[in-house]
C-alpha cells in the first residue's frame, strides 16, 4: 500500500474550504427560509409554527446528522463503505417509522399540546409541516453518509457543489410556490426544504458511485470488519452528543424567560447565536477535515497552527461587528432589531469574539477523537459542557431574577442575554479542557506511528 503523501497547509486548506463553505450554506438556510415565511399572511402564526415543525423533525433527525462523522472515520475500504451503507438504511427506516408515528397518529396531539403546550392556533399548520417534512430525515441521514465517503476521498469540493445546488432549488422552489400558489408559509418552507434535502440525497449518492470504485480498496488487510456491535460502539456517542447539543437551545430560552429583561434577551438571542453559527461554521467544518488529514506524515503540527490562524481569524469577525458601523447595519438593517436592542447587541459581541476560537480548538480535538474511534470521549466532554452551562444559567436565573437589594451581587439586574453568552463561553472551555486531556495520549501515538512509517 503506497504510503499517504507529506500533509501542507495548502493541503489542509484544499480539503478544508469546500467543507466551510458548505457549513455556511447550511447556515444561512434557515434565515432565507424564515424570510419567506415571515411573508405569510398571518406571519406571525406561520413563523411559530415553522420553528415548531422544523425543530421537532430536527430532534428525530439526530441520529442522522452524525451519520457524516461516522462514514467518514469508517468507510476506509468497500466493504466497510457497504456495510455502513446497510446500517444507516436501516437507521433510515426506524427514523421514518418514528416520524410516521409522530405525524399521523395521537403521538402529535401528546408532543405538541401534552409536553410542549403550544397554542391552539398552531396545531394544523405545524402538522402539515411534519407531513411534508417526511422524507427529511432519511434523506439526511443518506446524504451525509454518502458526503464522508467524498471526504475520505478528498473530494470535498463536490460536497459543497451538492449544497449549493440545494439551496438555490430550495430558493427558487420557495419563491416559485408563495409567488404563483400563495400557499401558506409553512408549507412552502416544508416543501423547499424537503424537496432540497432529498434532491442532495439523490446527488450524493449518484457521485459517490464512481468514487467508491476508484478510491477504496475492497479490503484493507488487518482492518476488522465493520460489525454492528463495531458501529455501535462508535456511532451511539456521536448521537448523544447531538441530542446533548440540540438540548442547549430550548434549554437557553427557557432560562432567558426567567432572567431580567427576558423578552429583549429572548428577541436578541436567535440574533446573536444566528452569528454565532455564520461565524463558527468554518470551525464546524474543520473536524472533516481533521478526521481524514490526521494519518498524513507531518499532519499534528500543521493541523494545530491552522487551528489557531482559523480561530483568531474567525474571532475577529464579531470584534469587527463590535467596533465597526458593520454591527449597527448587520443588527438594525439585516436582522432588523428594534433600535432599543441595538445597544445591548453591540455589548454582546464582545462577549461572543472567543467562542470562535474554541470552537476552532473544540474541532480539532474532537477530530482527533473521531480519528482514533474514540467517540465516547467526546460525549463525555459535551455531558461536563451542557451541565456546566445548565449550572451557570441556574445561577443566572436565581440569582439575577432578584432585584439588586436582596442578591447584592453583581448578576442582580444583568440581561439575560449576557449571561447566557458567558456560560456558553465557559461550557465551551470546560469542553475543551476535558477534550485535549483525553486526546493527549492520542497525539503521542500518532506521532510514534508517523515517525515508524
């Protein structure tokens, strides 16, 4: 087997900046989506219940979004590629199954009005938009296994061009349907995003074909074959590190709504994290690249100077919405916050400029992880992240939601907001901490394995 060539940056930026760009595509799906919904004739009711819809088929779509990390660490030859493929149609059809049961039968009634509590008004069009939203969660969990093949394989670049291609389908089939149809928002939304997602499975899977046969090998000898107990041990962790994750946000609002000032910290969150996401999507991008840059000679030391350009670039972009006129058109002309919030989103930059950097640090430890098929380390660290931020937005609302004469603290009267942003900060550090010290032993490895080849 022909050893794989001396890693460069410039090889770490080939493989990296389609994967960025793909990242932010997905970003600024759901901004352009709202836009359209927000266009409704009764705006306000469709824009609640497209955040409803989507976020209940986003929480059974969990188990798929982790189907990239898995492919791309364990597609290492063909057989591994089709016995990772069966699992994950497997997986498809219990996720279809559960979705079938949440949107056709009680099971919606008892979700939405039992455990939620959501208003009357929302019942048909959040159910409508689980309908449609049907073929969502399998076609996810197919494309994103068939994309860590195409990064493997480093051919990144067709996974950004597949992204790309969804998001200009679902603009114009979003447009096309509220321009000529005039149907209701949420359903245009459903129906883009679904059609979108779907059309990318298709995609992902018919270029893939020609890759898997030119690039894997049918075997790699001393390799053990991908069982189920295999994939298992290794996939479950990633799962629960993306439900921990989607935890955070409902976990986070319902918080703010107990803190001073709770509707302007409600209203300027979805802002702020909404830049949060724009700016780390490049960070998110790199723990791909990590996965399959690592077995490269020299790839440790690139690999962790890229990180810290990345991270310092990228926390320069809300020090540059904190201190320049770009904030103020960003916050009042794009997001259109009312002018009494602009002041208080300013502030909050300066507490958002190193999350960026962790976040950067976070992709490459947990990479490295990934790498070595050390899943359940990473959910460990995510366990110690969620409980640290649940205890500091505790504090946060037992402490702030007193008046200043009764705490006689400093959190006595501090937004909401401030608060949340601080404990993201130390929950993303606290993660970082536990995931270098278990990825150090890791390193040495690698770097003996590098030094023998």
């Amino acid at each position: 087997m022909t050893p794989a060539p001396q890693l460069s940056t410039r090889g770490i930026l080939k493989t990296w900046w389609p994967l960025a760009l793909s990242w932010f595509m997905i970003t600024v799906e759901q901004p352009i989506l709202a836009a359209v919904v927000a266009r409704s004739v009764d705006p306000k009711v469709q824009l609640a219940a497209w955040g409803l819809a989507f976020s209940l088929v986003l929480v059974l779509s969990a188990p798929s979004i982790s189907t990239l990390a898995a492919s791309t660490a364990l597609s290492r030859d063909k057989a591994s590629y089709r016995q990772g493929r069966r699992y994950v149609i497997w997986l498809s059809v219990g996720l279809t199954a559960a979705h079938l049961l949440l949107a056709f039968t009680p099971v919606f009634d008892l979700v939405v009005f039992g455990l939620i509590s959501a208003p009357a008004e929302l019942a048909e069009p959040v159910r409508s938009g689980v309908r449609i939203m049907l073929p969502f969660v399998p076609s996810l969990a197919i494309r994103r296994f068939q994309y860590g093949v195409l990064i493997r394989c480093d051919q990144t670049r067709a996974v950004s061009l597949g992204t790309v291609m969804r998001l200009i389908l679902e603009v114009v089939l979003a447009v096309g349907l509220f321009g000529l149809l005039n149907w209701d928002g949420v359903i245009v939304a459903s129906t883009a995003i679904s059609t979108g997602v779907l059309f990318e499975a298709v995609y992902a899977t018919l270029r893939v074909r020609p890759v898997v046969r030119k690039n894997l090998l049918s075997a790699i000898p001393g390799d053990p074959p991908l069982t189920w107990r295999r994939f298992l041990r290794f996939y479950l962790p990633l799962v629960l590190t993306t439900f921990m994750q989607i935890l955070l946000q409902p976990l986070i609002s319902a918080s703010l709504s107990r803190m001073p000032d709770s509707l302007s910290s409600l209203a300027l969150w979805p802002v702020l994290y909404g830049v949060l996401l724009m700016t780390n999507s490049a960070a998110y991008a790199f723990v791909e690249s990590v996965i399959v840059l690592l077995d490269r000679p020299g790839s440790i030391e690139l690999l962790r100077k890229f990180t810290w350009r990345l991270g310092l670039s990228l926390a320069a972009v809300p020090l540059a919405l904190a201190i320049t006129p770009l904030g103020d058109l960003w916050f009042s002309r794009i997001a259109a916050l009312p002018p009494e919030l602009l002041h208080q989103a300013r502030l909050s930059l300066w507490l958002v400029i190193p999350l960026p950097a962790l976040t950067a640090l976070s992709s490459l430890f947990q990479g490295t992880l990934i790498n070595s098929q050390r899943t359940r380390r990473i959910t460990e660290a995510d366990a110690l992240a969620l409980a640290t931020i649940t205890a500091l937005l505790a504090l946060g609302s037992l402490l702030g939601g007193r008046p200043c004469g009764e705490s006689g603290l400093l959190l006595c009267g501090v937004p909401g907001v401030f608060i949340a942003v601080a404990a993201f900060n130390f929950g993303s550090a606290v993660r970082n901490v536990w995931l270098w010290r278990r990825s150090r032993r890791i390193y040495i490895s690698i770097r003996l394995r590098h030094a023998r080849a």
